[in-house]
C-alpha cells in the first residue's frame, strides 16, 4: 500500500474508462469521484455488450490494450520529464526528471508486449 491515500489508484478494473492521468486536471475531488463512477457505468455497459465478434482471443486484445496504455502512459512521462526547464523548485525537478527517466522504461514494456503479440500473430 502506498504512503499518501491520493497516490492510491482505485483498482485497475475500476478505472477503465479515465486515466488518473487525466482525472488530476479535474480539481474537486468529488468531481473526480464522479467521473471514475461513470468510467465504471460505461466499463459494465461496454461488458453487456455480446454482439461484437473478436477476430482475436481475449488475451490478444487484453495484451494490445495493456500495451496502448503503456504507450500513453510513456508520453505522459515525457511530458511531466519536459516540464524540467519550467519548475522553479528543485524536489519538482528530481520528480519532473524521475518521470522523464521512467518514460523509456515503460516504452519496453510497452515494446516487449507488441513483439510477443508481433510473434504470436
């Protein structure tokens, strides 16, 4: 469990349909909540939804998305690890190059994936 409660992400299932990432330009917390209990509406409608015919398994596609928001995540981290030259405050700065640091990590992850669904196919 991590350290400050705003750090804990609800549970990966949870939060399908609006990233964190993007959840934190909303200010009021209740707001956020809100918009986490529609991600969770739309995820459940999205289950009930037994018309669509998948060309490929359930893994393959659960594989393609988990590598899709790697990659977003990876140019969120990008972004944050540019931000160096704007912030005025060093701690900001450690985190700004942190991130920037970690973005070519989770683009491997991300690269590791599609090459085994590349090897798969």
């Amino acid at each position: 469990m991590l350290s400050c409660p705003e750090c804990n992400p609800p549970r990966w299932n949870e939060a399908d349909s609006f990233r964190e990432t993007s959840l934190v330009c909303i200010g009021d917390p209740e707001d956020r909540e809100a918009l986490r209990r529609v991600g969770r509406l739309l995820y459940h409608l999205a289950l009930l939804d037994t018309h669509t015919a998948a060309a490929e398994s359930g893994t393959s596609l659960d594989l393609r998305a988990a590598a899709a928001d790697l990659r977003y995540l990876e140019g969120h981290l990008a972004r944050v690890g540019g931000t160096i030259d704007e912030l005025c405050v060093a701690e900001e700065e450690a985190l700004a190059r942190f991130a920037g640091e970690m973005a070519p990590r989770v683009g491997a992850l991300a690269e590791a994936i599609e090459r085994e669904l590349a090897g798969t196919a």
